[in-house]
C-alpha cells in the first residue's frame, strides 16, 4: 500500500487591526479560538489555529495587528510575527472591503520584504452594496504586486472561505504533521477562560474600556458537586477606571460575568460558578 504524502505548514494572517482576522481564523478552523471586538488591537498574542484534513494540516496564525509607529510614521512588525513571515511558504494579507490606503500599502511593502508569496484576501465584501465595484477594484489591486490569489470573502457569513482553503492547501509543502489531528489550537484551557472573559469586557464596556488592564485566574477547580469553580481578578491601575468595569449598581460586571459564564460552559462542558473581582493595581 502507498502512503500518502503529509503537507504541512504555518500560514501568518496579517493585516491591520479590525479587519476581520480573528473572525477569518475561527471560520477556517471551524471552531471559535480566537476573541472578536471592534475595538483594535483585540488579539494580543500570536494565536496558532490548527486544521487538519486528510493528509493535509494547515497552522493558521492570527498575528496581533500591525504596530504602528507614530514618530516614524511606519509600520512595523514584532519579531515573533516577522519570523513567521520570514520562514513561511505563504502569507495572508487581509484588507477591509474595498478600501485600499496609504496604509495597506505599506503594510505590503513591509510584507514583501520578507515574503513574496501573498495571498490577498478582501473582507467584508458582503458589505459592499455596489457589487460592480469589485471587478476593477480587484484589476487594480492586480497591478499592485504579483499577488498569489486574490479572493474576496465576508469571514463573518462564511461566505468564499473554502477558496482560501484550497488555495493554501496547493501551497503548503511536504512535511510531517505537527500536530495530532483533534488538536485546533496552541492555547491552555486559563487562556481560553481568560480570553472568553476579556471579549465579553471588551464587548460590552465598548469605548469606556480602558486598554490597561489584565485578568488573572485566582482560583479553578472542581467542587464536590462536580461544578467548577473559577474566580478571575481583573486588574485596573485606578479607581475611576475600576468604577467603570464594575458599572452602576454593579450592572455591567454582572453582565460580563453572566455571558462569560454561558460561554466557558461551553467551552469546557460543564457547570460553572465564576466569580470576577476587579482589583486597582496599587
């Protein structure tokens, strides 16, 4: 009997901040791994999501979005995301609909650097309410760079993200699985908590949501009634900013740890009691 051949390989997902990427990633591993808001910078860390099929396994990162620097007026990327893009047989470059800018081009540029193999994907076309807009703005998108495919797609409707599949399953070379194939992420089951509590936050304080702030799990473990127990502080640097989180009466952290709650039910399959404390950090 023949073996099959094993692809494998890491695809760095770049783009700038609220593009769509997380939700992007979440629909080509088919499983939530990484948090979604409309605030920027969302992603905080290089999120690895794994999908195997067949013999076929591709490790999407979602790469936190582009740094820029406002003295220098350019933008740059963290080492680790760099690496990526550096030792990576193809780069997804994510854009918002059909806006291209002074941005996105540069953002290019600094892709190209270390990459010449990009595929482009065009978010949020279900958004766009003159469809015949998009054939020559994908003509002058071609005139761009020598773009490995261009494909427009809305990550939030699933619409188009098989095309990208098939595209990166072409390019992924010959290699040995890294991972099992039930793996889907890099992430630890605190992160995930963490990561589900820090949505719900960032979601439901929207503009009030100071950026300087982090969780950290005080307690988890399972109680004699089999429920877990889990009690996460959430750190502020001041009173007001504390008086925020917490809300009149305590009724937006009691929000945000009622939908966190429903959602790490889910995630880890059981019956949960959470408790979150919002502590100044002084």
């Amino acid at each position: 009997m023949i073996k099959k051949k094993s692809y494998c390989g890491e695809i760095p997902i770049i783009g700038k901040s609220n593009v769509g990427k997380s939700t992007l990633i979440n629909k080509l591993i088919g499983k939530k791994i990484s948090i979604t808001s409309k605030k920027n910078n969302t992603t905080q860390k290089n999120i690895l999501g794994i999908k195997t099929f067949d013999n076929y396994q591709s490790i999407y990162i979602d790469c936190p979005g582009v740094i820029f620097n406002k003295k220098k007026n350019n933008y740059y990327f963290d080492k680790k995301t760099m690496n990526y893009i550096l030792n990576s047989k193809l780069v997804i470059f994510v854009i918002d609909n059909i806006y291209w800018g002074i941005d996105e081009e540069k953002i290019l540029f600094l892709i190209k650097k270390y990459n010449n193999c990009i595929l482009l994907v065009i978010n949020k076309i279900d958004l766009l309410k003159n469809k015949k807009k998009l054939l020559p703005y994908l003509n002058f998108l071609n005139k761009k760079t020598n773009f490995l495919s261009l494909i427009p797609v809305s990550a939030k409707k699933n619409i188009n993200i098989k095309n990208i599949i098939k595209v990166v399953n072409r390019s992924l070379p010959i290699k040995k699985h890294f991972f099992s194939s039930k793996k889907t992420n890099n992430l630890s089951k605190h992160f995930m908590i963490k990561e589900i509590v820090r949505e719900k936050l960032m979601r439901n304080l929207n503009m009030e949501l100071p950026y300087d702030f982090f969780l950290k799990i005080n307690s988890f473990y399972l109680n004699e009634k089999n429920e877990y127990n889990i009690k996460i502080n959430i750190f502020v640097n001041s009173l007001n900013k504390k008086k925020i989180f917490i809300g009149k009466k305590a009724s937006k952290i009691k929000l945000c740890s009622l939908l966190s709650r429903i959602n790490i039910e889910k995630f880890l399959q059981n019956k949960v009691n959470l408790m979150l404390w919002v502590k100044t950090k002084y």
